[in-house]
C-alpha cells in the first residue's frame, strides 16, 4: 500500500503505543486517548502510501496527533456540557506503580493544565514534558516561533502561579 | 527572546507517574477500529460513486432523449447503458477481487487484517480473485456454508438455503456441515450443503438432530462471545470462556483477544496459556513478541518475577529489532532489582547503555541498576 517498507498494520503496531502516550500527555484524559488514536490512524491511513522515509513516518504522525488532540481539546466543552467527561479520569491518569510523589506531580500538572487555554496547554506539553523545540511546535501548530514562545510564556506564568 | 528557549531547556517536567502503558491487545482492539471506521467510510463513498454514477447515466440519458424522443425508442447514445464507475467491483487491500452485480448481489467484508479476510454473501453472487498469501487466511461464508481458499478464482451464488460453489483457478476447501471440508480444484462445483449421507443401521433421525442442536447451540455462544468482547463485557466473555473453552479459538487475533478478556475481567493468570500459545504455535507472527512482553508484565504482576524477567530476555533474543525489544530491556531490569539481582541489574544497565546510547529510559535502568 506504500512505498514503505512496512504494511498499515505494522505501521500501526510499531507506532500506537508512541502515539497513545503523547496522545494522553497532550489531553489528559485516558477514557477519550483510544478515540483520537484512532482519528489520527485514518487521517494518516491516506497519506501514508505517499511517504517513502520510514524515518518521517513519527514526526509526521506526531503532528497528525497533536493537531487531532487540540481539535479534541477544542470540542472538550460539548462534553463537559452533557456531563460526558469521564469522572475518574484523574485516577486512570497516574500509573498504579507511581510513586506518591510522582501521583502528585502527575495530578498537580493537569488540575493546573485544565484551566489554560488550549493553544498554551498544547505549546506547554510539547516544550516542557516532551522536549520539542519551538520551531518543530510552531509547524505542528501553524503559527509563527514568536507566538510559540508568548503563548509558552503565559503558560508557565499560569502555571507557575497555580502549582 | 531566547528567555523561554533557554528557561525551558532547564525545566522540564517530570511526569514518570503517567500511566501511558500501551499493551497488544489495546493495539488489536484500535486497530480493528480503525479498519472498521475505513470500511465504512469505503462503503459510503462506494455507494456514494454509485449513486452519482447512477444520477449522471440517469441524466445523460434524458439529455440523449431529448425533447422529441420517447423513453421507449432506441438510441444511439450507449453511454446511458454504461455501469456506474467502481460498481459491481469490490478491491481489498491485499489486492484480492470481488465482482458482483451490484443490483443483484450484496457482500460484506466482515473482517479484513493481514492474518484474515472475512466476506459474507448475503445475497445473490460474487466472483472472486484471490491473491494468494499462505499468511493470510479467506473465507467467504455464504448461509451456512464456508468456502475457505488460499489463492484461486471462484463463483459462489446463493441458491435459496443452499449454496453453489464453482472454482476456475487453484484449489478450495467448502465446509458446511460436521463433515470434512469438500475441497475443489479448478473445474470442479457443488451445491452446499451436501446432502446428508444415507444413515448407518441402527441411527436414528434423534441423534442427527441432536447434531445439529449441538452444532446450533456452538454458533449462538461463538457469536454471544464476540458481541460481548466487543462491547468490552469482559466478565460476561470470561465467564462464557470459561464455560466453553473452545471459544478461545486458535487463530493470534483469537488468542490475544482471550489473553484480553482474562486479563481484563481480574483473571490475569488464566491469560498466561492463551499467551504462551500464541509463542509456541505462532512464534513467527509479528505479534509475537507482543505476547512475549505482555506475558511478561502479567507474570510480573502475578509476582511471578523470575518467569516474567525470562519472558523480557525472550522478546529481546528472539526479537532483538522489535521496537518492544528497549522496553523489554527496562523491564528485565526492573525484575533484577526486584529480585535484588544487583549484579544482573548492572549487566542490564551496561547492555541498555551500549544497545540505546541515546535511550531515553537510561536513567530509569540506571536507577534499577543502583548506578544513580
């Protein structure tokens, strides 16, 4: 189906577990990561016949999945307004190994992220928990590096002054 | 400018707690999903294509008419006769062929993955074309009879309650009742289901009817199971595997789908067979060292630590390029310092360092190696 050396499915086993962990890290709730993995695997299943560099086959699905997860953030609200958020979605979202400590840091985070803004949220994921650089998070985003780096700025403000 | 670039760098967070553990079967599940979300999205633009192809013939034909001509009188215009585009033919992705007319017939692809693909006749007939692929099972199932094939062309039709089945090309093997499957080679057709053999001396019609009761009652809890898998009653398909063990199946897809519902019903140690299976008769599936690991993590949460630490190694011998292979490093460390293999924890560590210079986990194995 591609000029890959891998088949769809195999492209999906070798890369799903990478997408539904930045998938979560990015919308914070496990009950919808599912959904939207599979919302970015059909959106990708097109134009993954047109890609030949098995290399470009993450970051290309990494910006599928980050612009899948603020249209999920976007809709957030229809959710919350028919009451359909999961409830324990702040209990799924710590490993059961976790540490006490690492509970609470995971727990503080995203009490702090649900209140900003989508746009910040996204930016304040990519830069600080996964390690983008301003220029690759621009791309994913479509906007220019100086409004990566303002809409950073205001997200370490608000949450410098919730955590 | 640079205030965030540089402050950034310096802060970033640590979110280890996150539970983004991903496992096979969550794999399987999505994926089936996704196929099942691209199907309907093909059937509704095939219908979509056959629809506006039947519009456009419709609307070509009465510009060909014209003002002075009668529906009935003959035209020269053939393009008002020719078939929609695409309809009448159903490609899947294996590059397999159906061919049916459409006002006629109806097929369904019930199941479409690289170990299988599943159509249903429901109606009318179909010709197919199979690529062969010894990989991959087919199956047309057509009332009660399935036509299982490995890669020949065929017809089968629907003939009231029987089935006709006529093969052109490469070999086929119909299975209809408890009786071996007839096979067909290239020439040959039958009507299925056969009818039954003359009765033995001394049987009786009570126990053929006891046969198909039984065969009966088999369909209802394989279908029961699979409705209840997929809709992730996971207790309920449990307790029906549990009744019935057969429904576990012997197919990857079938035994990771078991391993699922064991494990997800709070019966993880019932998942270890359906996992070890899965490594002993399918070794070379590409799901396999998928199994490996995940038996791995479900004997270390069984504190089984020793059996799981050997199930991490096996991904890593056996499957040494398997994007599973660094994870299955981490988790052979951690059951060393489980154990309180200090040693073993630091030979691992060394490997991780030598395997994944640039890991991102090496300070984890490094921790478990009480290096940090």
């Amino acid at each position: 189906m591609s000029g890959l050396p891998l088949g769809f499915d195999q492209v999906f086993r070798v890369h799903a577990p990478y997408v539904g962990a930045l998938v979560l890290k990015l919308i914070g709730r496990p009950g919808y990561v599912d959904d939207v993995v599979q919302d970015v695997f059909i959106q990708a299943h097109r134009g993954l016949a047109k890609l030949r560099d098995p290399e470009a086959v993450r970051p290309w699905l990494r910006r599928i999945a980050v612009r899948r997860a603020r249209r999920w953030l976007r809709k957030r609200w229809v959710l919350r307004w028919f009451r359909e958020l999961d409830v324990d979605a702040e209990t799924q979202l710590v490993d059961a190994s976790a540490s006490p400590e690492e509970r609470a840091q995971v727990t503080r985070v995203y009490r702090s992220l649900e209140r900003l803004p989508e746009d910040e949220r996204l930016v304040w994921v990519l830069r600080l928990v996964e390690g983008e650089t301003l220029e690759s998070i621009a791309e994913m985003l479509r906007c220019s590096v100086s409004t990566v780096q303002r809409r950073l700025r205001a997200a370490q403000a608000a949450m410098g002054e919730r955590r | 400018m640079n205030g965030p670039r540089r402050d950034a760098r310096d802060q970033r967070v640590d979110l280890r707690g996150l539970a983004t553990g991903w496992d096979a079967g969550r794999t399987e599940r999505v994926l089936a999903g996704v196929h099942t979300q691209l199907d309907r999205r093909r059937r509704v633009r095939r219908a979509a294509l056959a629809t506006g192809g039947i519009a456009c013939a419709a609307a070509i034909a009465l510009v060909a008419l014209g003002p002075g001509r009668t529906p009935g009188a003959p035209s020269s215009d053939r393009l008002a006769n020719a078939p929609a585009p695409d309809s009448g033919l159903i490609r899947l992705r294996d590059g397999s062929e159906i061919r049916l007319d459409p006002s006629t017939s109806e097929v369904r692809v019930i199941e479409e993955t690289a170990s299988r693909v599943s159509v249903e006749l429901v109606r009318g007939a179909g010709h197919y074309a199979v690529v062969p692929n010894p990989a991959r099972a087919f199956e047309v199932h057509a009332g009660a009879v399935t036509v299982s094939v490995l890669g020949t062309e065929f017809d089968v039709e629907r003939r009231g309650a029987a089935t006709w089945v006529e093969v052109t090309r490469g070999k086929v093997a119909v299975s209809s009742d408890d009786r071996d499957p007839a096979l067909l080679v290239a020439g040959e057709h039958g009507l299925y289901p056969r009818p039954p053999p003359p009765a033995p001396a001394g049987e009786d019609t009570d126990s053929r009817d006891r046969t198909d009761f039984a065969r009966g009652r088999a369909e209802r809890a394989t279908r029961s199971y699979r409705s209840q898998v997929a809709h992730r009653d996971y207790r309920s398909a449990y307790a029906a595997l549990a009744r019935n063990p057969a429904l576990a199946g012997d197919t990857v897809d079938d035994l990771l789908v078991a391993a699922d519902v064991a494990r997800l019903s709070d019966h993880p140690a019932e998942a270890v067979p359906y996992l070890r299976r899965i490594l002993h008769d399918h070794a070379r599936d590409e799901r396999a060292p998928m199994a490996a690991f995940t038996l791995g993590r479900t004997l270390g949460g069984l504190g089984r630590t020793r059996d799981a630490m050997a199930s991490f190694a096996r991904v890593r011998s056996d499957w040494s390029q398997s994007p599973l292979a660094e994870d299955a490093l981490v988790r052979e460390a951690e059951a060393a310092s489980t154990l309180g293999d200090a040693a073993t924890a630091a030979r691992l560590a060394a490997e991780y360092d030598r395997a994944y210079p640039d890991g991102r986990r090496r300070a984890e194995v490094r921790r478990y190696a009480r290096l940090e």
